[in-house]
C-alpha cells in the first residue's frame, strides 16, 4: 500500500490520460479535466478513512507543506493548498448535487463538471 503522502500514488495512469484525449472536448475542457482527476486522486490519497473531509484540512496541508520541502518554497505549499482545498470545495458541492460520494467520482461524472463549468462561463 502507497503511503498517503506518495506523491507518486496519485499520478494519472497513461490509460486515464489517453481516455481524456478520446473525448470530444475542446483542449481546455481536456486540460481542466486532466486537473480535477488529478486532484481527486491527491486528496482520495490523503483521505485517510471513509469520511472524506474528517481530518481533510490537517492532511492536505501537511501533503502540501511535504511537496513544497522539494522546492523549499513556503509560498508554493500555501498556493497549493489553497487551489486544492478550493477544488475539494467544488468537488464536494459537486458530489452532493448529483448524490455521489465524492469518492465515487468517475471521468464521466468529472466531464460533466468541466462542462457545466463552460457554460456557466458562457452565460
């Protein structure tokens, strides 16, 4: 088993990333989605149990605070964290709204978040 703070055991699988390159999604919905399936991995990999947000915030920090000691950047470990915990939020509120754990998200769930994204843009 991967220790949670391996940030090699929340990469995309090449196999993830050629299924997202399938889609026919304009190349900044593809980037975007590649982003959210990788932070969905990261913080289903510092969950530690099945209540996703019980000790979410101590983890996420201290899993950002372990990447940024590679670049020994504080400002990077902050900026992280932030986007992170602002992506958890979005992928939460995003769960409840369709009745999912968010530990079940799936691509297909995600593409439909990227795209409800768009048109909100849009509108």
């Amino acid at each position: 088993m991967s220790s949670p703070l391996d940030p090699l055991s929340n990469s995309l699988t090449l196999q993830t990333i050629q299924s997202i390159e399938k889609l026919n999604l304009p190349i900044m919905q593809k980037h975007h989605l590649r982003i959210l399936v990788h932070c969905l991995a990261i913080l289903n990999s510092i969950s530690s149990d099945n209540n996703f947000f019980s000790d979410q915030e101590y983890l996420l920090k201290q899993w950002c605070n372990n990447e940024s000691r590679k670049f020994n950047d504080q400002k990077f470990s902050d900026l992280l964290y932030e986007q992170l915990a602002l992506t958890a939020k979005k992928l939460n509120l995003f769960s409840q709204k369709i009745g999912k754990d968010i530990k079940d998200l799936d691509i297909e769930d995600l593409v439909i978040l990227v795209e409800e994204g768009t048109e909100t843009h849009l509108n």
